[in-house]
C-alpha cells in the first residue's frame, strides 16, 4: 500500500522528446523548474491522481542477464545514491527515452522527473523518482478584451486531468529490482513505456501471488467444477476460495484444498490442472505464502456471484454468507417440464 499525502516534490526537471522516427528534436532544459505556491498543488495532483485511483500492481527492474544492465535501475540507482545529481540524470533518462521514441504511432511529449521524499509504501517512509509525459494536447478557450468586444483566442495545452503516461520508482526493495508503480493511458504504444523504455517485470510479492492464485482458482472453476458440478458449485467454491484467503494470514494449499473442495474426487483434478496451468500464472511451484489481504478485497470485487439462466432470470448469491446457499438453495431436475429448476427456501421477503 502507498500513501502520497504527504509526499513533498524536492526537485522538478522538464523535457521534451520527439520521435526519432519523424526526425523530431530532443529539448533538455539546463536547469530545474522553480515551483511556486500556485502551481505545486494543481501539479501533484496531475502527477500523483492516477496512483491513487488504479489496483497497485507493482513492477521491477529487469534483465535477462543482469540487473546493472538494465540503464533505468542504473539511473534510479544513481539518483538514489545522490539525489544532488537528478537533473543531471534526468538529461540521461529523456535521452534514454528519446533512443525508445521511434515508432511512428509514438507521440512527442514533455518529460517530467522529480525527486520525491516523505512517500510511504508498505508502512515504511522511502524517496522514490517520479517519471512523467504528456503528450495529449486538448484545446481551450482564453479571452481578451479587445475595445467594446471580447475576443476569442483558441490555444492548446496539457489537460491536468489526465496524465498520459507515469512511473512511481520508490527507493525499496533495491535488490529485487525496487518497487515500481506505472500508468499509460495511451494504449496505441503499449509496449514503448513499460518494454521499452522501463524494461521491467511484474514485482512477485505476497499481493502479486495472491491475486494470481485467486485468478488461477477463477479459472480452475470455469474449467473443471462448473463441467463436473454446476453453476451454483462453481460460484461457491470461488465463494469459499475467497472466504479461506480472507480469513487466513498464510495461504497452506492442502487446508486450503481440504477447506473448499467439497468434491474430495476434484483435489486431484485441481492438482493436474495445476501442473498444465500453474505457469501461465507463475504459481506453478508456489503452496504457501503470505496472504495479502488488499489483493483479496481487491479479487472479491471481480468475482461473479450471480447465476444467469436462460428463461431470463438471475439468483444472486450472497459472499458475505456463503452457508445461506448452502442451506437453502438446491438444484433439481423436473421430468415434466423437462427442465433444470432451482429451489429457494425463505421465510419472508425482504423489503428493498
């Protein structure tokens, strides 16, 4: 988890890159950009918002052969080791995009990096390097008297409402690669920001492998319990899978599997599937690990708890209180009709 509240900007350097396929230049400012009262506010904001606003999905440096090859950790590294240095670090960061701006669907843009201090993540209070880019002009209207009359004068500028592209680099977990949030809100270039420039994986902690055994367990339910058993079964074995991860600190894969199974025939056939799928969602060898609990709240939302029939109408199932369902919904097979039912048990309505 990340808090930005009382994040203070120590020092802003402002670029610009074109793209080196259009033959467009580079600009890189001599020095830092002063911030005043005025404009601090209104540029964290435009800065920091959509951190705020997205799933915290964290990255890491990466290289094939070895982290001090990668020239983004080596840069974050030398900012970190001396922040005196970042514009002189911010030049080597703009040029380093600009040597990545060379697709033609790559749009010019301003670069802005700061050095940034009093950030938290984790409960622990970091520095980290903040690396931003617009490139989105919008038009808007300015006015100037002009006599008797107001005159309208259209111009073009950076809408503060929305950041086209961004990066968080805390200064944490150094030997992993540091911890990296990212945004791109421009999905033509997808690979640019993230492959090409950043060059970064996805950051494997206990939020990272929660989410990705909880998406695994999605896909185990759609695969092999709906097949086997049902739609109500298959929503609520990711009810309880959700329960045990909500309830528990550490994840053990035989309780958990003794725990939602309630078919003991499908433990193996959730074994196997293991060994076919895990690695799609880099679980493969994993059977404990811490829970963490964000990345629960933040699964749960997802999860489908509503059953769709074909005669148009939906049973909603309540996660809150899996053993309602349990108890009093059961499912059946009518040989007039020739049609699957199911059956509600209640006491009384209740009023919306």
């Amino acid at each position: 988890m990340i808090n930005l509240y009382n994040t203070h900007i120590e020092s802003l350097s402002i670029h610009r890159v074109g793209n080196k396929s259009r033959n467009e230049a580079i600009f890189l400012s001599d020095s830092t950009f002063s911030l005043n009262d005025e404009i601090m506010p209104l540029i964290k904001e435009y800065f920091f918002k959509p951190f705020r606003d997205k799933e915290e999905n964290y990255f890491q440096f990466a290289h094939e052969v070895d982290l001090d090859y990668n020239d983004m950790f080596k840069f974050a590294t030398e900012i970190f080791d001396d922040p005196s240095k970042v514009h002189d670090v911010s030049k080597k960061i703009t040029k380093h995009l600009f040597e990545q701006s060379n697709h033609p669907h790559i749009k010019n843009g301003e670069v802005y990096v700061t050095h940034l201090t009093n950030i938290s993540i984790d409960n622990n209070v970091v520095d980290a390097i903040g690396i931003f880019k617009s490139e989105l002009q919008s038009d808007f209207l300015q006015f100037e008297e002009k006599g008797t009359a107001l005159e309208m004068i259209l111009q073009q500028g950076i809408n503060l409402n929305k950041l086209d592209k961004g990066c968080l680099i805390f200064n944490y977990k150094k030997e992993e690669g540091y911890k990296i949030l990212t945004v791109d809100s421009n999905r033509y270039d997808a690979r640019y920001w993230l492959e090409h420039f950043l060059s970064v994986d996805a950051f494997q902690d206990e939020n990272f492998i929660t989410k990705k055994y909880l998406k695994f367990c999605q896909e185990f339910a759609k695969d092999v319990v709906l097949p086997a058993e049902d739609k109500k079964e298959e929503v609520m074995f990711m009810n309880r899978s959700v329960n045990y991860f909500a309830k528990n600190d550490q994840f053990e894969e035989t309780n958990f599997l003794n725990e939602v199974l309630d078919n003991p025939d499908l433990i193996p056939e959730f074994k196997n599937y293991k060994v076919d799928k895990g690695e799609k969602f880099s679980i493969e060898d994993i059977t404990t690990f811490p829970i963490a609990n964000a990345a629960v709240s933040d699964a749960r939302k997802k999860i489908k708890n509503v059953i769709n029939l074909d005669t148009n109408i939906q049973i909603k199932l309540d996660f809150i209180n899996p053993e309602s369902a349990e108890k009093y919904v059961e499912k059946g097979w009518d040989e007039e009709k020739q049609m699957y039912y199911y059956l509600v048990y209640f006491n009384k309505e209740q009023k919306s």
